[in-house]
C-alpha cells in the first residue's frame, strides 16, 4: 500500500511517515507533500507526483481542500481527510468528490473515539430526558474551535435525539434549554486531546471520557482508515463504517 502523506512536514504528517518507515500495515511512502517545509524529498504540492499510489492521506489544512481533492479525483485515488475545521463549502467538495472515489472522513482518527461516539448514542438514546454537555480540552495552539471531535460526539447526541440544538460556549446570561447540548473548549499546555460527555439523568450521571496520551494513535487510525478503503467503491465513508 503505496501512501501520499500531505501535510508530511506538520506533527501528525511526521507520526505518519514514522509509521510508514516501521512497515505498519504494510505501509509504503510513496510521496511526502509539504509547501512550507523543506527537507530532502519533499514536493510542494501533491500535483507535481506522477509516481505510483494507492491512497492519499492528507494531515495538512482545510484551507487546501479544493486542490487535494481535485488531484485524488484525477488520479482516481482514495482519500482519507484526517484534517479538520473544514468550511462548509469545503465540505460539499469532499461531497462531491466522493460520488467519483472513496473518501473517508472523521473529524477524529482515533478508534477509541468511533467506540465513545457509539456509547454516547446509547446513553443519550436511554436516557432521553438527560441533560447532555460535552467538554473538549486540548493543546494551546489548536486553531478550531469547537474541536472536530466534539461535533462527532454532538452529532451522535443528535442522531439519538434528533431535536437537541447545540450551543457553543455560554455567551450570556440565561438558563439552559432542556434541548440545549452545550460543547465547551478549553485550551491550555500541550494537551493532546480529552473530549467527555456528561449525561445527566436527575438521578445519576453518566460521563464518558476519552484522553489521548500520544498523537501517533491518530497516525495509526488514519492508516487503518487506508487499508479499508484499498477495496472500496466510491462513497463517503467514517470510522462508523470501519468498526460496525
């Protein structure tokens, strides 16, 4: 499995390209796209390979949407966008692009994480009076706000309890509606990510909580994320689909 690391320069393009260089999963590196780092191998953009691939795996910014996935739809190569923050212009080209190769897509690459989203619909599910808030914490230099991963878990909320209306932060004075699903962010250290769900019930609370200790667990998602989709037909696909 020939891999095209965008983003090869940046933190996680660099746990990427580790795990490649172990072999895991019988990872190759078939190009290392970085236009603002230069080292020994890098290319600018993913345009300029003409080389052999079998996946792209794209770790840099939302920003190069367009780009990224007009080269993956020209090579017809499927794409695993491990970014997030996208627009959602940005996200109707991920849309469109999938109706023509595999795109798989999550705002977090974790498989613990597709586990706690799996729990939080259940929790939410059986207990539908329950007040739901979600807390994300991670490092200070996280640009997004709320974080990718706290929109995964709110959209489970939804999916059990389709009239819940999110609100991001407290801006004002006000109680809380009973609907209302809050996402708090704190940002602070080098935290690399903790994202809980509290669920409160009146007479008991649940909390569900997940905490990344290295960033390479990300890394290793994104690859298993490109195994599964060597044989898949066009499509958007999560890591719902990858752990059902």
């Amino acid at each position: 499995m020939k891999i095209i690391v965008n983003g090869a320069g940046g933190r996680m393009g660099k746990a990427l390209r580790a795990l490649i260089a172990q072999g895991s999963r019988g990872a190759s590196l078939a190009a290392a796209v970085d236009p603002f780092v230069k080292e020994d191998g890098m290319i600018e953009q993913a345009s300029r390979f003409t080389g052999d691939a079998d996946c792209i795996i794209d770790f840099s910014s939302h920003t190069g949407t367009k780009e990224l996935v007009e080269f993956a739809v020209e090579r017809k190569l499927p794409l695993v966008i491990a970014t997030t923050g996208h627009t959602q212009e940005e996200l109707d080209l991920i849309t469109q692009a999938s109706r023509e190769i595999p795109v798989f897509y999550s705002g977090n690459m974790s498989l613990g994480i597709a586990l706690l989203t799996q729990l939080v619909r259940q929790s939410v599910a059986m207990f539908p009076d329950a007040d739901v808030e979600i807390v994300e914490t991670h490092h200070a230099q996280k640009v997004d706000v709320p974080s990718g991963t706290a929109l995964m878990l709110a959209k489970a909320v939804q999916t059990a309890r389709p009239s819940a209306t999110l609100l991001v932060g407290r801006h004002e004075n006000g109680k809380r509606t009973k609907e209302e699903v809050g996402i708090h962010s704190l940002r602070m250290g080098t935290t690399v990510g903790i994202h809980e769900v509290h669920i409160h019930a009146g007479t008991q609370t649940i909390t569900l909580k997940h905490e990344a200790h290295d960033r390479a667990l990300f890394a290793e998602g994104a690859l298993a994320a490109a195994q599964f989709l060597t044989d898949k037909a066009p499509g958007l696909y999560s890591m719902h689909d990858m752990v059902k």
